[in-house]
C-alpha cells in the first residue's frame, strides 16, 4: 500500500479528476444525476488519496519532498515529469483537495444557467488537474503547462455560466493572465538557457528540474539579468495574485463568474501566484528577489490600503468581497516580500485561510443572489431575521475575514504584519517597518469595510420588496459544502500549529539562500 | 488550582458551546447552563484566590539572582518549580506559570498558557463576581427577550475570553483575548440589531477598538522584536526592567500600547465609542461596559507594567503620556456626565472619568492603587449600572429626566442599593471609593520625586468634587421630585429576587471592598499589621518582572489625612451646591439659555466636544464616501482603462493590419493566388474575433521569440 502511494500517489492525486471527466464525456448529458455522481466521486477519490498522502507524510522532514516521481517526458528539451509534495505544497494541495468537492456538493441542484451539469462538472475536474498539478510539479515546463491549464476550465466557465458582462470578463481573465503567462514562459527559458548544464543519464544537459535550479540559486548570473528574469517571473505570478495595479481583471472575473467559479477562484488559483514566488521565484533567484522585494513590499500595502478603500465604494456584495481579495492577497504578499521563515509562513497560512474565508463568503454571496436575485446591498438587509442561519454564517465570516483572533485570518495578517518589523537579507527594516503600520492601519479597513456590509446585508429589517417573501434558510447541500469549510476556519484559528508546524521547515529551507530569519 | 488555572476560561467556553448547541430545547433557553458555569467559575476562582494568598505566605524559596535569569532564558515553564530551601528569607514570590506549545514559525516555537500572581487572582474573582451576578440578574432582566438563548451564549463567550486574557502568559494571547472581548461587545451591544442605532453603535465601538488596536498590534511587535523574538510577558518585563532593551524602543512600545488604552478603557479622545454602547442590554453594560472588559487596557498596562514604567520613565518628575491621558479623561469624561439625561449615560461617563483615575494612577507610579481602585469601582459601578437597570425595568426608559422621579418610595431596595454604590463612587468615607480614590491621589501628591504630580493631584480633585455633583444630580431626578412620564403614569414596583439580590450583594461589596487595603500609617496606625494593606501584600507582584521588585524609585503613597479631608469637604461642598441647585431650586437656573458664554459651554459638552461629528462625519464619512469613491473612479478609469486600452489598441492593429497589410499589400502582391490569402486572412481574422485559442499562440510564439533575444542578450553580455 505505501509502495502504491509512493509511486502513484501524486499522480493518482491530479489525474483522478481527468479520468472522472473522461468518463463523463462517454456518458450523454441528460444522465445528470450520473454525471454529478462521478464528479462528486472522482473528487472525493482525491481528497481519499491526499487524506492517505497527509497520513502517510513525514513530518519531521517537510523541508525535503516527499513522494517524488521522475520520469522523462520531453526528451527533446529535457523536461521532465517531477511531482513531489513539501511542506510548502502540502496545506495547499489539501486546500485544493477539499474544496472542489465541497463546489460540487455545494452545486447538485443550484446549477446556474445554462445548466448543462455535465459541461460544468468536467470543466470542474479539469480545473482540479490543473490545481493539484501546479501545486505538485517540480519542473518548470510542467508547472507551466499545469499554471496554463487551469486557465481554459475558468475561462468557460466565466464565458459561458457567467453573470451579463460575461464575455467581457471572461477574456480580459484570460487575455491579463496569459499575458503574464507569456512573460513567465520567457523567464522559465532564460532560466533553461542561463543555467549551467546537470548530468542526465550520463548526457550533459540545460535542465527544467525546480530542485536543480534551486540548487543553483541564480549563481553567476549578472544582476540586471536576475532582475530581469526574476521580473518576468513577477509579472506571472503577480498578475495571478493579483497585485496592484495587476488585479483589475479579478473584480469583473469575480462578479461575473459563478458562484462556484468564485470560490475556487477565490479559495485556490489566486494562490497559484503567490505559491510560485514561494516555490520558483524567490528560491530560484534569491538575490535578485531581495532587490525586488522592497518593490512587492510596496505594491502589497498599496493592494492593502487601496483593494479596502475600493470595497468601500462597492454597492453589489460580490464585487465587495472580490476587491476584498486584492487587500488581504496584499498581506501574503507583504509576508512574501519580507524574506523571513516568519513571513513566508504567514503567507502560507494566510493563503490557505484566504481560500477558506474567502471561499466562504463567495458561497454566501452565491446563496443570497439565489434567494434574493440581487447583491445589491441597498436592497439587502435583515438577512438575519429572514434567513437567521445564513445571516450568523456571514457574520461568522466577516469576522474572520477581518482577521478575528481565534479564527483562521488572524494567522496570516499578524506574522505577516509582524515579519515586516524585522525583514530578512539586506532588505531596509526603515522602509519596512512604515509598510507594517500602513499595513496594520489597513485592519481599521478591513473591520470598516467588512462591518458595515453586515450591518447593511444582516442586521435591520428586510426591505419593503422582499419583506414579504419567504427566504429559505440553508439548504442540505450548503450545509454539507460550507460545515467543513467553517469548522476548519476555527480549528485552525485556535491551534495555528497544524499548518506552522507544516511550513516551517519547507519555509526555512527555501529561505536559506536568503539569509533571512 | 494555579497550575490548572486554565480550568477557568474553559468552563464558560465550553457553556457557550453548549448554550448555542441545546440552548433552545432547555426549559430556561440555556440560561441555566450559562449560571452553573459561572458558579463553577466563581468557585474555581476563589480557589485560585486561596491558593494565591497561601503561596504568598508560605512563598516557594525563590531562585537566587542568577538562577531567576537562567529560569528565565529556560523558559517560564520552570519558574513553577520551588527551588532549593535557602538560607537567606525571601520575600518574592513567584507567578505560577504553565504552558503548551501553540505553533512555530522560523524555527521558534510560541506558547499559550496560564500566568497566575496576584494581579490574575484579583482580576479572576472581580469578573467571576460580576458575572455571576449578572448572569443571575439577567435571567430575570431579559427573559421574554426575542434571543434570550443567544445572549445567555455570548455573555458565556465573553466570561471565557475575558478569563483567557486575565489568566495571558503571552502577549499574543493577550491580543487574542483583547479582540474576543471586543467581538462580544460589538455582539451583545448589537444585540437589538434590527434598530439601527444599536447596529450603529456596535459597529462604532468595534471600529473605535480597532483603531486604538493598531497600537496594540505594533507595540507588541515592537516588544516581540526587542525581546529577541519573545512574546513572553515575564521576559518582556525582566528585560525591560534590567534595561535590556533601549529605552526608545520601550517609549515607542508604551506609546503605541497607549493608543490601545485610549481606545478600550475609554480614554480621552477615544473614549466616544462608550456612551454610545449603552444601547445594548444594561446587563452588558454593567459587566462589560463599566465592570470587566473596559478595565482591559488598565490591566495590560498592569501586566506590562516594566515596559511602561521604563518606558515613559513613570517615578520621575517629569510628566508623562500616561499621567496625562488618566488625568485628562478624568476632568472632561465627568463634565460631560452633567449634561446627560440618559441615566444609563451619565454612568457611562461616570465610568469613563472612573478609568482616567486608574490610568493616572498607573501613570503616577501608585500602581497598587490604580489597580485597587478597578477593584472597588467593578463592584459599586455594576451596582449602579444594575441598579438603573432595575429602574427601567419599572419604567421603561433610562431617561431620568423625563420618565422617573420619586421612585425611593417605590421602589426601596433598588433606592438604598443605588444610594450605597452612589456614595462609594463619589468617595464617602468609609465606603470603597474612598480607599482607593484617596490612594491614587495620594500617590500623585507624592510619588514622582520633588513636588509630585501636582496637576494630576488637581485634576483628581476637581474629579472627584464634579463626580459628586452628578451624582447628587441623578438621585435628585430619579429618586426626589415627582414622578414624571412614565413614572408617574404607572406605578413602579420593586424588580423580583433575581434582580434585587444581585444589586444588595454588590452594594455590600462597595460597602466592604476598600477594607480590603487599609493604609496603616498617619492617623490609621492603629490598624494591626495582618489588617493593613492585605491588597497590596497580595496583589503587587514581587518579583523581578514588576518594576517594585528592581527599582528603587518605585514607591508607596501613604495615606494622607489632609487629602482625605480635602477630599471629602470637596464632597461636601459639590453636594452642598447640587442639593442648593436641585432641591432648593437655587442659583442661576436657565443661565445656559441666557448667557451667550454659558450656552456655548453647554452646546460644546451637549455635543460631546465635537468629536463625534469629526470621527463619524469627518474621518469615517471621508474615507467611505469621497476617498473610497475617488479610488474607485481611479480604479475604474485610470487602471482598468490602461487596460481596456491596451485591448481596444491590440485590437485596432489587428484591424489595420489585416485592412492595410493584408488586404492591400498582401493581396496585391499575390492577387491571383487566392488560396494563400485566404490562409494568411483567416489567420489574422481569427486574431480580432476573440479567438483565445489563437491569442495563446500568438503569445505563445512571441514569447518564445522575447526568450532567444533575451538569451542572446544575456548570453552577449
């Protein structure tokens, strides 16, 4: 069995979803309740495989990666198919893992229009190959077909299950991150190219191999090069994030896209760019992410204090919060760009939180647009009074959002605010310490904005319109999709240890070149 | 008990859990749950009280210098054990401290645990107290409430997070139990929401906090950095008191914890959030609101009182942020109480002005005082509070000026027990107040070296004879006079058991509180020695993490005959002159209307100096209107139209390409071979119809193209 899942388990872990999918396609599309079946299967088959992957992992060596595979794939350039898991990869891979069934149990009978489940479901699964792919791979041709994989599945599901701006949003979505895409594939070569050769099976040769290029950390390279090939990497991963001025295809994906196109875009692929300055960018070429990292200092806290002020102006609940992820991505990014163990451990956890949270109230946004058919927050209010357990739900949310202590969000604002006090390498502690207090002053925000969408959404009494109506309370779906997703938002707010613990020896590994600490 | 002092939080939070899970099904909605809790909790602390007090009599030999630092680098863990019998007598006796791991990060591991002294112990049992008696008293005070069960919950929630923050061993823990305590305010101030004043004024006090929270979180990073990655109180303070840390990273801490202060504990200019909290259930507001939670800002200065005392160099002459900000409040927290007719408000100015005693105590070095005096003021302030509680519940209303008067005859027990907490507010010899309002200015009269802290002996005076006078005002309109308005219309009768006995329980503790530290010197020396200053022998800490422990500067007021007496002709006088005004119908009545000066005083104090009208119009309207939507506009405009540019741009080449290359060019060239244009047409025509399958590869190529220019670059240079 631990043969099976030493050899298997990752790749079990990404294809499972596209072998669900596959079947589906053989399976006409008026079997619906089939359709949902398989998808809901073959997405618990993987959180099954990643549940045993956590069981089976040794956590006394999450620094080195665990479970590798190392297959040639294509020869001709030398990229290989590497997956392997690390403290770094793991909470995310579960993040992953955990979500896309809870978006498919969440979806069973609230398909958005045009229905046609079996389109939306397999779109689903491939985006959970793109995901959990782009988490585990370890080459960088890899990473990059699985980063760009995941684009497709969103696009159509923007485009085509979308709100009314549908097209325009669905491309500016595609169009924005392939342009930062295009940027990283020219960085990822230059890397290729600029890197000394490593020994593969006796043959000399350019390599695609994260952990060689690791090894190599940038050495030798001139530094306008560094820079510049770290910035193309930056414009990738940045525009994923999304940092400002980069995130104003994020609002429109957001509130045009379906409910659960929102949470996972919201719970996981904004991660993937967070996640590759993590795994890549920084471990890959460290000294020039040190020269960098004042500059994503400064764009994190502008994201801070601007995405808040932009949810301030907001008047639909969905495009509020989606401007609410500009302001706490900025906080993982400010952990990032402090270089420190401690940083870079806030982001992940904040990363993780974030998709929790986040997730959540896009799902609540996603349940009131149902019932009401509106977001727009003048026509909302007294939520609790109609609907009493959604309305204590986004309670409980906003406050983790605003990062409660106690609750998951606390976890990844606080280090992170912290590390800024003291940042690593040669990175200036004056700049740094003012990015902390604007980032700190970015919490009064966060509460402001945040609050007073409850006190408008929840609290009160129903408008004259819908006063009369009956608005249904949770279904038995929302409570099987969100119960898992709010119980995790506390234990991990109460005992921050389960993922710390995780990170820190990834973190402290990936941070050695930089002398961080 | 003192080792399992985490006990105590966990009851309540386990009660909330309960009361949310099955509270409903319960014959009293959860209530019953949430009372056996706090009885356990009552008891257990008591325990801790016991236990304490025998730990300090029988004190464990404590480590000898050196050994106290090497405990101290080992981690507080070991402080618990009792070290080796010694020769020489000790006197320091060492907190109980237990811990477990809570994370790591950077290697470092944090931990969250239970530091019991002196200081916990007393905090335990005041917020056990109260809220026993609250928790009792509500039953009767809410029942019939449309969420009796879910306030029942939250008051459990909140005895559990203010218990966890007494009881912090970490600064960490410390913000934890700082933010939950506000959460349960904001909830239980809310606790009407569908009125939207109440919702206003939850989101006002949580907003408020967080703004003084931003000093919290920065002056714990401060001292996180300057401990050498600790979070550890103890070490916190032992280094601070050994001068390890620089004293400008100590002064920038205290002034941003300071901040924190202002915020929770209602200190001048953020004290706005307070009044307004009145609108939740008066039993919230005599725990949370006057008790327990707005006393948290006091009790971190206590807890961190090496930080402060070095850091603002407390016990010298010169003056300090602290001192400044206690004695401030004091003086314009009480005018403002004059001109309130919401009895409910008066009390919560009352209370304002109450806690700037308390920080100008900690201020002026007499930190026993200070901390004597939450003491004192938890019990005759939730009388008090309670006691109007009772009142409206009588009348239905809390304004005093319209709807009460003469309700001594009906409503007697409410009458004495209100009439007791009264005077030990205002500081009558020998009820409580007067202990511990007379020691804290005692201590600004003499401590701080030559001549004191004479302004915030003044302001203290002035304090103390203006907290008479609006008291004396509020028996008069509640208690003398006719009955008005709803008073007069329907007879008042006396609360039931439930809500008397909470207020005659407290009015005997504003009775017998200020025993707790009779002063032993002047014309008290006849008290015997195992009497005297019991609070101070068992509250202030004695080892090396409280500056009385290090510095010889840290010194004692003595009880001053000449104050007490100053004091209480001062009394005399203010009740002389409101019983003159109110009763008699003496002075200048109306001047307020007639005297240009007098009417811009009085519209300045009715409007609170203004300053709601700058937080909530200025700053708060500000950012959510014009800032927030010239963001927005930015946004929308500047950015995102670089980005639609830069499409339409794309798009308007494609466009002239295919119109100008290869139509015209193309075409002309190869007019006649049509396949080839077609292919080369369709190519492009499939660029500007949205094609993104072709998008990708046109990016896809140019990218590859960018990366051989790039590495030829690279490689040249």
């Amino acid at each position: 069995m631990n043969d099976l899942l030493d050899d298997w388990g990752l790749t079990a872990a990404v294809f499972l979803p596209m072998v669900g999918a596959v079947v589906m396609l053989a399976i006409p599309r008026t079997e619906e309740a089939l359709h949902k079946v398989i998808a809901l299967v073959s997405s618990l088959a993987v959180l099954g495989v990643v549940v045993a992957l956590i069981a089976e992992f040794d956590f006394d060596r999450t620094r080195t990666l665990q479970y590798e595979v190392d297959h040639s794939w294509i020869e001709v350039i030398n990229s290989r198919y590497i997956l392997g898991v690390d403290g770094i990869a793991l909470p995310l891979l579960a993040l992953t893992a955990l979500i896309v069934p809870l978006v498919v149990i969440y979806s069973w009978n609230h398909f958005p229009e045009p229905h046609n489940p079996k389109a939306f479901l397999i779109l689903t699964l491939v985006l959970e190959t793109g995901m959990v792919g782009t988490f585990l791979a370890q080459d960088l041709i890899l990473f990059f077909v699985f980063f760009e994989l995941v684009l497709l599945p969103m696009y159509f599901m923007i485009g085509v299950w979308g709100g009314e701006q549908r097209q325009y949003a669905s491309i500016k979505f595609f169009l924005f991150t392939l342009f930062g895409s295009a940027l990283m594939i020219v960085s990822f070569l230059a890397l290729y190219f600029l890197s000394p050769e490593v020994v593969v099976d006796g043959v000399a040769r350019h390599t695609f191999d994260i952990r060689e290029l690791t090894d190599w950390g940038g050495e030798g390279l001139a530094r306008t090069t560094a820079l510049f090939v770290f910035g193309g990497m930056f414009m990738g991963f940045g525009i994923k994030v999304p940092l400002f001025p980069f995130h104003t295809w994020l609002p429109d994906a957001h509130t045009q896209a379906p409910t659960q196109g929102s949470v996972i875009l919201a719970a996981v692929l904004l991660k993937l760019g967070t996640y590759g300055f993590v795994r890549i960018a920084i471990p890959i070429l460290p000294e020039a992410a040190e020269e960098w990292a004042p500059w994503i200092g400064l764009l994190a806290v502008i994201g801070i204090i601007y995405g808040a002020l932009g949810c301030l102006a907001q008047t639909d609940m969905k495009r509020l919060i989606a401007f609410s992820s500009v302001a706490h991505m900025g906080y993982v990014m400010l952990g990032i760009a402090t270089l420190t163990d401690f940083g870079v451990n806030a982001a992940i956890f904040g990363m993780v939180a974030h998709g929790l949270i986040t997730g959540m109230l896009f799902f609540i946004a996603g349940s009131v647009k149902e019932r009401y058919h509106t977001l727009e927050i003048k026509r909302l209010g007294g939520m609790l009074l109609q609907a009493p357990r959604m309305g204590w739900i986004l309670g409980f949310a906003c406050m983790a959002s605003l990062g409660l202590p106690g609750l998951a969000g606390f976890w990844g604002e606080f280090p992170a605010i912290l590390s800024a006090y003291n940042p690593g390498g040669d990175l200036d502690p004056a700049l740094f310490r003012v990015y902390m207090v604007v980032a700190a002053i970015g919490t009064i925000f966060a509460a402001g904005y945040l609050l007073w969408l409850l006190q408008r959404v929840a609290f009160g009494t129903p408008k004259e319109e819908f006063s009369g109506e009956r608005i249904h309370d949770l279904h038995l779906t929302d409570y099987l999709a969100w119960a898992p997703m709010l119980l995790l938002i506390v234990v991990l707010g109460v005992y921050p240890n389960l993922i710390f613990r995780v990170t820190d020896g990834a973190v402290i590994e990936s941070l050695a070149a930089v002398g961080g600490g | 008990m003192l080792e399992n002092a985490f006990l105590i939080p966990l009851v309540p939070a386990v009660s909330f859990v309960l009361i949310l899970a099955l509270g409903r099904r319960l014959p009293r909605g959860g209530s019953e749950i949430g009372v056996a809790a706090l009885a356990l909790v009552f008891v257990l602390s008591v325990g801790v009280g016991i236990g304490w007090v025998q730990r300090v009599n029988h004190p464990p030999e404590a480590p000898h210098a050196t050994e106290a630092e090497e405990v101290a680098a080992a981690g507080p863990a070991a402080a618990e054990e009792p070290g080796e019998p010694g020769e020489e007598e000790h006197h320091e006796t060492p907190p109980v401290v237990r811990t477990v791991t809570w994370f790591q990060s950077g290697g470092h591991e944090f931990t969250v645990g239970t530091m019991v002294d002196g200081l916990a112990a007393i905090m335990l049992l005041v917020v056990s107290i109260v809220s026993l008696l609250v928790h009792v008293y509500s039953t009767d005070y809410v029942a019939g409430d449309r969420r009796y069960t879910h306030f029942f919950a939250f008051l459990s929630l909140f005895t559990a997070s203010m218990l966890m923050f007494v009881l912090t061993q970490s600064t960490l823990q410390l913000i934890v139990g700082w933010e939950l305590v506000g959460l349960c305010s904001f909830v239980l101030i809310g606790h009407w929401w569908e009125e939207k004043p109440n919702s206003d004024a939850a989101v006002k006090a949580f907003l408020t906090n967080r703004v003084g929270d931003v000093g919290l979180l920065v002056g714990m990073i401060v001292l996180y950095f300057a401990a050498d990655n600790s979070f550890d109180i103890i070490r916190i303070n032992e280094m601070a008191n050994a001068g390890e840390i620089r004293h400008l990273l100590l002064l920038v801490a205290s002034c941003c914890l300071m901040a924190a202060v202002m915020s929770k504990s209602g200190q001048f200019i953020l004290h706005t959030w307070l009044p307004d909290a009145m609108a939740g259930p008066t039993p919230v507001s005599a725990l949370i609101h006057a008790a327990t939670m707005v006393v948290a800002g006091v009790y971190m200065i206590a807890r961190l009182y090496g930080v402060f005392w070095n850091g603002l160099s407390i016990g010298t002459s010169t003056l300090n942020l602290m001192a400044v900000i206690g004695a401030v409040t004091v003086v314009f927290g009480a005018l403002l109480a004059f001109v309130q007719n919401d009895i409910k408000k008066v009390l919560a100015y009352s209370t304002i002005s109450q806690l700037g005693y308390m920080v100008m105590a900690l201020g002026v070095g007499a930190w026993t005082a200070g901390i004597f005096h939450l003491f004192t003021h938890a019990f005759f302030k939730a009388c008090l509070f309670l006691g109007a509680g009772s009142l409206s519940h009588a009348v239905h209303s809390f304004d005093m000026v319209r709807d009460m008067g003469g309700m001594r005859r009906t409503m007697p027990t409410t009458y004495k027990t209100f009439l007791v907490g009264t005077l030990a507010l205002m500081g009558l010899f020998p009820l409580a107040g007067f202990w511990s309002k007379d020691e804290i200015l005692a201590g600004a009269s003499q401590l701080g070296g030559e001549g004191g802290y004479r302004l915030m002996l003044v302001m203290g005076l002035i304090g103390a004879l203006m907290t008479c006078a609006y008291m004396t005002r509020v028996l008069w309109y509640v208690f003398w006079g006719q009955p008005r308005g709803a008073a007069a219309m329907h007879t008042p009768h006396e609360s039931g058991a439930r809500i008397t006995a909470p207020l005659v329980i407290l009015a005997g503790l504003a009775v017998v509180a200020g025993f707790a530290n009779l002063p032993d010197t002047g014309v008290f020396s006849f008290v015997p020695e195992n009497l005297a200053l019991r609070f101070e022998h068992f509250v202030e800490p004695t080892a090396a993490y409280f500056p009385g422990a290090t510095d010889e500067a840290f010194g004692h007021p003595e009880f001053s005959i000449t104050i007490a007496l100053a004091t209480l002709v001062l009394a005399a006088v203010a009740i002389g002159l409101a019983y003159a005004w109110f009763w008699r119908g003496a002075g200048p009545h109306g001047i307020a209307t007639r005297n240009p000066a007098a009417r811009a005083g009085y519209r300045l104090l009715e409007n609170k100096y203004y300053l709601d009208h700058l937080y909530t119009g200025v700053v708060a309207g500000g950012t959510k209107g014009p800032l927030a939507r010239a963001t927005y506009w930015v946004d929308q405009h500047v950015i995102d139209g670089v980005v639609n540019l830069v499409g339409t741009a794309s798009r308007r080449g494609g466009q002239w390409v295919y119109d100008n290359v290869d139509q015209r060019v193309v075409d002309t060239i190869v007019n006649g071979s049509g396949a080839t244009a077609e292919g080369s047409g369709q190519l492009l025509r499939r660029q500007q119809t949205g094609k993104v399958q072709a998008y990708g590869a046109y990016l896809f190529a140019g990218a590859t193209i960018l990366a051989g220019i790039f590495v030829f670059i690279a490689s040249a240079s």
